[in-house]
C-alpha cells in the first residue's frame, strides 16, 4: 500500500485534466488513473468549441462569463472567434436579439456583410462573430494540463470501497491505492460501471473527420459553429465534427455518419462535401437527460466519493467551471448549482 493521496482522479479526459489541474494548483497530492491513454476517449477526438453562444437562440451560455474566466486562467490554448451563421430567418430573429442582449460576447453580422465578409461561406440569414469563442485541439490541450501532475496510463480500476477514513483502491495489476477522495471522470465507463449505471447519464455518438482544405478557401479559415463544426488545423487540414446519435449499433465511425456530416457541413462552406477525407473517428460523449448541464457532487453521503460527467457539447466551458469550484464543492456540497446535482436515472429531481 503506497502514502494516501488527498485525491485520486479516474479518468484523463476533459474533466478529470481540469479537476486534476485545479487541485494540483491548491497543492494536493493528486493522482489520475487511466485505462487507455490520455483523451483516449470523447476528450481526445478532434477540436472542442469554447462557444459562450451556442444554444439555439444564440443564448450565452450558463455563467459564461465565468466559465470564460476560469478557462483562461488554466491557459487554454486555441484559435480565437468563432462565426455561427444562423438556419433560417427565425434563428436569424433570435440570434439579433441575443447579441442586442450581450453585445459584450457577440456581434451580429447581417446578411449582406456576411457575403462581403465571408464569400466563401453559405450564410443567407447572417451570422454571429463571436470573438471570444475558442476552437481547441483538446488531446493536446488535455496533456497540457496534465503536465507534471501523477497519470498511470493503461491503469484499470478493479474496484473500490469507501470508508470513513477515506477510498480505497483495487487495481487490476494487483496493486492498491488510498486516498482521501476520489473523483470519477470516466467517461462512458460509467454507464456499465454497477455503481453508476444507475445514475441520470445518456450517451450520445459524434463523428468527426480530417479532410484536405480546399484550395479555393482562405488562410485560415475563420472557425465555424452551427451545423456541426468545422475548424482549420493549418498545414491545409481542416476538422470537422458533429452528429447526434442517440441509438447506434457501432461506437466506430461509419461512412454514413461521414457522408451526412460532409452535407451538413455543406450548408457552411461552398463545395466542402467534395473534400478529400483524410481520417474518420467517432466517439461517445456523456450528458444529462433532461438538463444541458454537467453532472457532479458526491455518491454517496460519505462525501468520499465523487461523479463528474456530462459535460456534453458546453464540455471546455463546463469543464473550466465547475473545475475551478471543485474544492469548494468538496468542503460544502450544498454549493454545487442544483441543475449539477447527482440525480438517479427516472428520479424527479
């Protein structure tokens, strides 16, 4: 049995990093356990957006000003704006309405200067500048924050129990470990996790893919939001990300969900469907039914063990905030927002 940790972390994705960065900044001894390698899973597929407007209506996003706040107090790393043409003429009225609302966060951008602005883009309906929007390369953003902090690759958790001192730790390797706390961020591991399949949690599939940039675009290519996502990588790659897929019979990308993301995509860049495809992924990211918020708070009433999960399509905005707080939820549970709360699958509230 090796010293008692004040907190171990299963999981080096976005959330465990953040968690991870955070405590570690207090001056804990942390430690992340991963099965794989780290953001080998949701975290590490493609770009994340930092989008403060990305509801429908083009609301901010919950507490963004904080979120945008913390994020850059961890030294998130990214190309800065992001345009977001809207759909149709309805989004359009709800997007003018909501950068007249915070004009401090976006900027709307009517139909005739969007085509003298962005030629290369389809945007009839206008679109919204979004100069604090960030898109990030989150595997390496991820190892970023993970430097020089305790991670145990290709680790697996056997089992654990709580105790009134603390958690404990059995690892598939035969070793053992102890801490005070432990915080599990494992992504879409929880849903056959016994002691959390019972939780609120849905997993949804999103397909992402690299293709050749097309010559005719510029350099580089403005990020874009809205019917999926399309960020340039440089070296005339760009990434492009998005579906929804609640039912799927492979956790693998297919050709299909490549070929209706590449005619999504289309209705933001002229002719981005014929582009050559380079790579194709696909990966499960978690969410709350019910809520567009991130779940987290402690297991049980020993407050020994922790859940933080569902960060969802906000997850760098979401992952920076309720990171940030994370001790103090530790200290006083009762701070966690309620939306956040850890709720059971079928429960009311």
């Amino acid at each position: 049995m090796t010293k008692r940790l004040d907190t171990i972390i299963v999981g080096a994705g976005l959330a465990g990093s953040s968690v991870a960065l955070w405590l570690a900044r207090e001056g804990q001894s942390v430690c992340v356990l991963e099965a794989g390698s780290i953001a080998s899973g949701a975290s590490g597929v493609g770009f994340g957006l930092a989008n403060p407007m990305m509801s429908r209506k083009g609301r901010p996003v919950w507490r963004v000003h904080e979120a945008l706040a913390a994020l850059e107090e961890m030294g998130c790393s990214g190309r800065r704006g992001i345009l977001r043409p809207a759909k149709n003429e309805e989004q359009a009225d709800y997007f003018i309405e909501s950068c007249g609302l915070s004009p401090d966060i976006g900027a709307w951008v009517s139909p005739e200067s969007a085509s003298e602005q962005f030629p290369f883009l389809t945007a009839p309906f206008g679109l919204i500048s979004i100069p604090s929007g960030i898109a990030v390369q989150m595997a390496s953003q991820v190892r970023s924050w993970l430097e020089g902090i305790d991670v145990r690759e290709n680790t697996r958790v056997k089992s654990w129990r709580e105790s009134g001192q603390g958690v404990e730790l059995d690892l598939a390797d035969g070793s053992s470990l102890s801490a005070d706390r432990l915080v599990l961020c494992s992504g879409s591991a929880l849903l056959s996790d016994p002691k959390t399949q019972h939780l609120n949690l849905h997993g949804i599939k999103g397909q992402t893919i690299r293709v050749r940039k097309p010559a005719e675009l510029p350099e580089p290519l403005p990020s874009l939001s809205g019917f999926g996502y399309v960020v340039d990588e440089g070296n005339s790659v760009l990434t492009i990300g998005g579906g929804f897929e609640h039912q799927w019979s492979t956790p693998l990308a297919t050709p299909e969900a490549t070929t209706d993301l590449l005619n999504t995509v289309a209705h933001l860049i002229k002719g981005i469907d014929e582009a050559e495809i380079i790579e194709q992924s696909a990966a499960i990211r978690m969410t709350v039914p019910g809520t567009r918020l991130p779940m987290i708070g402690p297991l049980s009433s020993s407050g020994r063990a922790w859940i933080f999960t569902g960060l969802g399509s906000k997850g760098i905005l979401m992952a920076a905030l309720l990171g940030e707080n994370i001790s103090r939820f530790f200290s006083n549970p009762l701070a966690i927002p309620p939306a956040c709360g850890v709720v059971r699958r079928g429960a009311n509230s």
